[in-house]
C-alpha cells in the first residue's frame, strides 16, 4: 500500500508504518528537507523521484506530490 502526501507521509514514519520513502526533487526545499530528516532518523530508505508530477502518476493520483511512502498495514 502507498501513501501520498507530505502529511501522511510524516504520519506514515512518525508511527512506524513507512516501508520505503519517495521524494521529489523538485518539492519545496523546506518539505523534502523534513521528510529526508525523518526518514534517515526512522533508517527508511528514500528513493528520489524526477518530479512531483512523475511521482503522483506513479502514485496513481492525478495531482502532483511532493512526497510517498510504502506502508505495511
């Protein structure tokens, strides 16, 4: 299962439940800077997508996303 979105995404490392973190390169600094923090403090791999528009197709939404995760249930 995948999240998207800098909130759940948080949520997602917050509670444990990240898998595997994906962030857009061209996301606002101040976001990716956030996220890429928790992820390295939480030791969840980051793995970069090209953009937020590539990076919400992939998530299946057709909005772009500054940030996903995969998630265990």
């Amino acid at each position: 299962m995948r999240v998207a979105g800098v909130k759940q995404v948080q949520k997602a490392l917050e509670n444990g439940k990240a898998l595997r973190v994906y962030v857009a390169l061209d996301a606002d600094k101040s976001f990716r800077e956030k996220i890429i923090s928790l992820a390295e403090e939480k030791a969840v791999s980051i793995t970069y997508a090209e953009s937020m528009a590539a990076l919400g197709k992939d998530c299946g939404i057709a909005v772009p996303s500054a940030a996903a995760a995969d998630i265990c249930d």
